[in-house]
C-alpha cells in the first residue's frame, strides 16, 4: 500500500484490504451554515454545497475529485528516515555566493528552519539547491520539489533525473497519466500537494510569487499540511511580494542573491511609446513601429513577443505573418495543444518571432533572445510580471546583445516599480562586487 504513505486520500474499496497501520479522516465536515473540507481548508456555505443525495460536497477541490461528507480520507504514516547512499551526477562549479547560499540550505535543512532563497533571475537557483536535495535524501529524508507552474514542472524533471541518474523521481501534474508510486523525490504542482498530508522533510516551493499560488489559500494550506512537524520548508522566488517577506522576517532564514553566475548585469527594460498600441494590433493597421522594433531585435537575436491576452496575440499574429512572411513566426498559449512542442522548437531556434502570453514569464530559458512586452501598462503585466519576464533575456552562455522593451501608451506604477527593482538589484551587485562591467 505505498500509494498511501505521506498521502490522504478518499477512502474507497480500493483499500478494503489493508492490514497495515492506517488514519481515517472525515473528508468534509458539516457545521450549522457550513461545510468545511479537509483536503483543501476551504469552508463554503451550504446552499452552495448540496448534492441530490443531501450530501454536501466541496466546490473548491473538485478538479482533485470530489469530496462530500459521506466520504473519509485515509492516511498512513512515512516510514522512519533512514541513511543510505545517493549518488549526484553534477560537475558543474558554483561562484562563491552561490556556495554560501547552498551551505546555508543545508544548514536549514540540518536544523529544520524555514528558508526564503530570494535570487534574481537567472542567478542559479536550481544549481543551488542539489547540495542540499542531496545531503537530505542520503539522510533518508523525503523530498519535493513544487511550483505552481506545469512548464516550470517539465523544465526541472529532466534536469534533476540527469543530477540523481539513480533516484527515481516522480513527476505529478494534472494531465500525467502516469500512475502514481512511491518515491522520495517528489516534483509536481503545488495543487497535487492536496494529496499529501505530513510527508515531506524538506519541501521547496518555487516561484512562490506567481500564480496561482499567490493569493490561493487552499495551495498555501496544502503546503502546510504535505511538510512533517519537523521539517525544513524553502521558498525560491526572484520577486518576493512585500507581505510575504514581512509575514516570514522573524521566522525564515533569508538568503539574498542580486547577480547571475555570469557576472553580467540584468538587462534593464527601455520604454517605448506608442500611442493606441491597442487598435493598431487589433486592425493591423499602422503597424510600422513594431515591425521596427522587431527588425532591430532579430538582427542580433530570436525575439519573445509577450501579448495582454490570447485574443489579441492571435489578430496580431496574422496581421505580422502578412506583413513579414519571410520571417519564422509562431504563437502559444496556455491551452494550446502542442504547448511543449512550440516550447521546445523555440529552444532549438526553429522560429524568430515567437508570440506569447505571460505563460512564458517564468520557469523556461531561450538562448539568444530579445524580448518585446506589447501593452506593458495592460494590468496582466504587474511588477512582478514585468521583472520575470525582462529576466528571460542573457541567461546564459555569451553575451548576445539582448534588449528588454516595454511598449505602451501610458506609464504605470508597476512599470515604474518594475524597472526600479532591477536597477536596484544591479547597483546592489555591484556593491558586492558580483558584477563585471561588460
């Protein structure tokens, strides 16, 4: 029964047989107005809740399968932590504040603290963390790495399969189809933490920031609820909301990092005004100032084009496949079917122009681009936002000359907040000396 352990999961007959130690649960509780869910913390007012039956069922989780009050959640306990050998496939070489950063994780992992790993885009932070994902599983210790992304999700399995050749590593997010098993090095959404329940010893969050993690309690609940009592829980992010480092400035360990591993500095967005940017997308007329831009960008480099919205990328993406058919053109977005694939020949440079929504934000690298944000006072492109995705140019390999512009027609807070985080982050390296001047 290995698919019950550091799991909590609606009691079927399924597990009719088991013979091992094993927890029930009421799946949701019901109160006088309310009902209360246990997987997900939600509370929902009953005349929202009642099922033909006159069982009342949770509106929140039910993508995760549904939940009412005839049903019990059974859990089994993790097995006792126990040494053993783990091999790590890495010969790469972090820079010195790099390395401070990774022994203060394992520090943290050591003492079971909370730790913020706030780095700047591009800085590395995956290479960071192997030290410390290994020093916890020789330790026998269960691990996972989340995000609220499925793309950051598909980024990092290959690349943590690749660092421990010999661990298998189980990769959940809602459209696998693979069956689950017991593993104890974990990568998946944070949504599919609603199945476990106190499992993890070291438990990283990634891109604690983003969406929909931010602002989603029944995720943050889910975090709280898959890590052990003791327990080391660490947050990565690049753009730390100021609530959250206020909420965790006396309880966190915080580690700070304001450079790349190539000591180069983040590129600093320019603006571009363009009036009525909109309309002019949207009728393909006047399209003469972007069709500049982007003949500038890829003299030098592929070019990101990061649309307000899906209706509006599929009007401009016709409007510029008229105007330049010589040009290698493409679009994704979140529901596109062959999202991956387009990811990927993008990543092999099968494309020049590839037209995007905020879904590319975070969590992929290119080499060799520019980016262009459409629309950057459109209220989709928030500060933080507006920083991940200037942090998609010079991530790596030489510098290749890339430029970050955001067109508008009208200035906004998270613009102006956007550019002088990154400013800010550039003069701290420089002050630490982390940064060479190109």
């Amino acid at each position: 029964m290995n698919e019950l352990l550091g799991r909590r999961l609606p009691y079927t007959i399924h597990f009719d047989k088991l013979t091992e130690d094993f927890c029930l649960f009421p799946a949701v509780i019901e109160h006088n107005t309310v009902i209360h869910c246990m997987r997900c913390n939600t509370k929902t007012k009953k005349e929202f809740a009642m099922l033909p039956t006159g069982a009342f069922y949770c509106p929140s989780c039910i993508e995760m399968g549904r939940l009412d009050t005839r049903l019990q959640l059974i859990h089994q306990a993790e097995p006792p932590v126990k040494k053993r050998p783990v091999r790590m496939e890495w010969h790469g070489k972090l820079t010195s504040a790099q390395k401070e950063i990774s022994e203060d994780l394992s520090q943290s992992i050591e003492k079971k603290r909370p730790h913020l790993i706030w780095a700047v885009t591009g800085a590395g932070k995956t290479e960071m963390l192997f030290a410390g994902i290994h020093k916890a599983l020789q330790e026998g210790q269960r691990v996972a790495l989340v995000s609220p992304r499925v793309d950051v999700c598909l980024e990092l399995y290959p690349r943590l399969q690749a660092v421990f050749p010999e661990e298998k590593i189980s990769l959940l997010y809602g459209e696998n189809q693979t069956a689950y098993s017991y593993t104890s090095l974990v990568i998946c959404t944070t949504h599919q933490l609603l199945r476990f329940y106190q499992a993890f010893d070291f438990l990283i969050v990634d891109e604690v920031d983003s969406f929909p993690f931010q602002g989603d309690p029944k995720l943050h609940f889910a975090v709280s609820q898959s890590i052990k009592k003791k327990s080391c829980l660490t947050y990565l992010t690049a753009t730390p909301p100021q609530k959250l480092l206020k909420d965790i400035q006396k309880t966190f360990f915080i580690s700070q990092l304001p450079a790349r591993f190539h000591r180069r500095k983040l590129p600093e967005p320019e603006l571009i005004w363009w009036n009525q940017w909109y309309k002019r997308c949207q009728t393909g007329k006047k399209l003469k100032k972007l069709l500049l831009v982007i003949h500038q960008l890829i003299a030098d480099n592929d070019v990101l084009l990061f649309c307000p919205s899906i209706s509006l990328m599929k009007k401009l993406f016709l409007h510029l496949k008229k105007e330049r058919p010589d040009l290698l053109i493409e679009r994704v977005h979140a529901s596109d079917k062959r999202r991956k694939e387009k990811v990927e020949e993008m990543r092999n440079h099968q494309f020049r122009l590839f037209l995007c929504t905020t879904i590319l934000e975070r969590g992929v690298t290119f080499e060799h681009v520019s980016v262009i944000v459409l629309g950057a006072n459109h209220p989709v492109f928030t500060k933080s936002t507006l920083v991940q995705i200037a942090g998609r140019v010079d991530r790596k390999g030489d510098y290749n000359f890339g430029k970050v512009y955001l067109i508008y027609d009208e200035q906004t807070s998270e613009m102006k907040f956007a550019r002088k985080e990154i400013k800010q982050n550039n003069q701290l390296a420089m002050k630490r000396g982390l940064i060479d001047e190109l």
